[in-house]
C-alpha cells in the first residue's frame, strides 16, 4: 500500500510538471480538477458524475484483481466489457420478459456473454500453452469489431451518423437516484460486488486455490492444487465481472448499445486494479480516483483552464510503471536484507591485529 501511495504521488509531481511545462500553475490545475471531480454544492454537485462513471470502471477493476491474482496476465477485460453490454442491450429491447426478470434475465445474459468470451482464451492458455496476454488482445479486437458489426447491421435502430440499437425498454433498466447524472443502483452493485469478491478471495477454498496458483505456483503444485482449473475458474468469473460492467453501463446510463460505447473501460479498470495492489477494496479506492480525475480533467483541466485532458491518463500511466517497479524494487531490498543478515560483521582492527600475536604467544595468554 506505501509503493501504491508512493507511485500515485509521483504521478501527481510528473503531472505537476508536465501543467507547469504547459505555462499553467499546478496549485491551480489540481485544485480545479478536484473542484471539478469531487465537490458538492447546492447549485452543482460534481460528484454525482464521478460516482456515475464509477460502477462500470470498478467492476472491471474488481475483474481484473481476480484474474491477474490468478496468475493469469489477461487483459481481456475491454472485449467482455463490450459483449456483455451487446448481450445486455439485446435482451433489453428484443427479448419481452414480465416485471423485474426483465432486468434480471439482461444481467445474466451479460454476464455470461463476458465468462463465455474469457473461456476461449482460458482454455488455449491451459490446455495448448498459448498466451494468454496475446490471446486476451486479440480477442479484445475481435469483441470490439463484432460489437460494432453487429450495431451498424443486424441491431441498428435507424440510419443516423452514428450506429445504434432500438432503446432498452423500460422494464429492463437499472433504477437511478438522480436522472440528470444517472445515479442509481449501479453503485450498489458495484459494493456489493467488491465484498462478494473480497469473500471469495481470502474466506473461501476457491480463492485460497487461485492466490495460490498466482503467488506461489509451486506450493499449489506440490499441494495438489489444480492450478488449470484455477486458472480456468478465475478466467470465467473475471469475464463474467467485466460483462455485467457493459450490463450497468447499458441498463443503467446509455439505455440502448451505441457504436464505440466500449470507450477504454477495460483497460481503465485494469490500470485501477493495479494502482490498488490488486486488492478488492483497493481497487474499488482506485476506481473512484480514477473516476473522479477523468472527470475533473474534463471538466476543470479542459473546459476551465484549457488543458488537453489526456494529461490525467498520462499521470495514471506513469502511475503504473512506478507500480509495475515495486516486485523487482522489492525483491532486490529483501535479498539485500538477507544477504546483510547472513553474513557476520567484519572483524575490527584492534581484533584483526592481536588474533596473529595471541597465536604466537608461548604463555597462551
């Protein structure tokens, strides 16, 4: 948790630097992007939209905590994200179901559409060797392209500029708090989510096999551990997570599937998942952050100051390679460790200069 602190305030002074290279003060972009991304006045409340754009973002935070502490390096979060909202919005509008198991039934299909496209690379990963980092990408692209094949043909609505499905009835959406931001119960689940998977992970047998299989593959083996049904288990739930995040983000704020809808939020989540130590609550920490950053830097940094707003994602991305440097930092310090405590102190002088004349002493004293 120190290193995850250490690399976002590192982040924070790069950032400093880059606003200070651009000719504007740091004091005042920072100030702005926290006014803009976490306040709440009478008049205007900023915070709703950070706590709106943060269920889909956590849940593919919380997807990634559980592959990546599997040891499985998939990044295939973005493409279950994107299938999962497809399966959704298609339920939501085309598939007529009573009362409350409208929106049920769009959940499930979402997210099974998410653990359905992570099995795939699960199974070449476990039974072929293939990689699941290049496996993950690929079929990130191959779920991107078929979402938007299948919005700008078989689904589209009408033929406007930009692709879209008919909108989900109103059965089958989530129910919101505030209609201007689209608050609504999508937090909930969000919280909801991160206990259930922070149980699964450290209070059930389940979990206890994927930590396990990730953080120390060879007591799982010589355990009994069946570390490809771990691997194959987390890779399931994982997709299974991401796709109900294109379940909230559809059901719950979009209300029909658009064309590009699938914006970065894998990706964004996986970077969460990391800056929070791979930790459900972590995640969830760092899921908020980078909710209410992105919104700050949209709201404050560009439209008040006329700072480019990619400056927040570089800050996280430099985030990221100072966090990706904590297990080889952290190795080296505890191997330096060992090593100072193995071996014994050097002799003084004084020691070193009376031990040959003690030898030679004919008294023995």
């Amino acid at each position: 948790m120190v290193v995850s602190l250490g690399a976002a305030l590192l982040g924070l002074l790069v950032g400093a630097l880059l606003i200070r290279i651009g000719g504007a003060d740091p004091l005042t972009a920072a100030a702005t992007v926290l006014d803009a991304g976490f306040s709440c006045r009478p008049d205007r409340c900023d915070l709703l939209n950070t706590l709106a754009l943060l269920p889909p973002l956590g849940l593919c935070a919380l997807a990634g905590v559980v592959v990546l502490r599997s040891g499985m390096f998939s990044i295939g979060q973005e493409g279950q994200y994107a299938v999962g909202g497809l399966a959704a919005g298609w339920v939501g509008y085309a598939v007529p179901l009573p009362g409350v198991t409208h929106l049920l039934g769009a959940i499930l299909a979402a997210v099974l559409a998410g653990a359905l496209w992570a099995l795939v690379p699960a199974l070449l990963k476990v039974r072929f060797g293939v990689n699941e980092l290049i496996c993950s990408i690929v079929f990130n692209n191959i779920a991107i392209l078929l979402v938007s094949y299948m919005i700008s043909f078989p689904m589209r609505a009408d033929r406007s500029s930009q692709p879209f499905t008919p909108r989900i009835e109103r059965s089958a959406q989530l129910p919101v708090f505030d209609t201007a931001s689209k608050v609504g119960v999508a937090v909930l689940v969000v919280l909801a989510a991160t206990v259930a998977v922070w149980f699964l992970l450290f209070r059930t047998t389940w979990g206890y096999e994927q930590r396990m299989t990730g953080e120390a593959p060879a007591f799982g083996l010589h355990s009994g551990m069946a570390a490809g049904r771990a691997a194959v288990r987390a890779m399931l739930l994982s997709g299974g997570i991401a796709g109900l995040a294109g379940a909230v983000q559809v059901l719950g704020v979009n209300y029909r599937v658009v064309d590009g809808f699938a914006d970065g939020t894998g990706f964004n989540g996986l970077t969460a998942a990391l800056l929070g130590g791979l930790s459900p609550v972590g995640a969830l920490v760092a899921a908020f952050a980078f909710a209410g950053i992105s919104t700050g830097a949209v709201n404050g940094l560009q439209v008040q100051l006329g700072i480019p707003s990619e400056l927040g994602g570089t800050v996280f991305a430099v985030m990221i390679v100072l966090v990706a440097l904590r297990p080889p930092v952290l190795r080296r310090w505890q191997e330096h460790r060992r090593r100072t405590k193995a071996d014994p102190a050097p002799p003084t002088r004084q020691a070193a200069d009376a031990e040959p004349v003690a030898a030679h002493d004919p008294t023995g004293r």
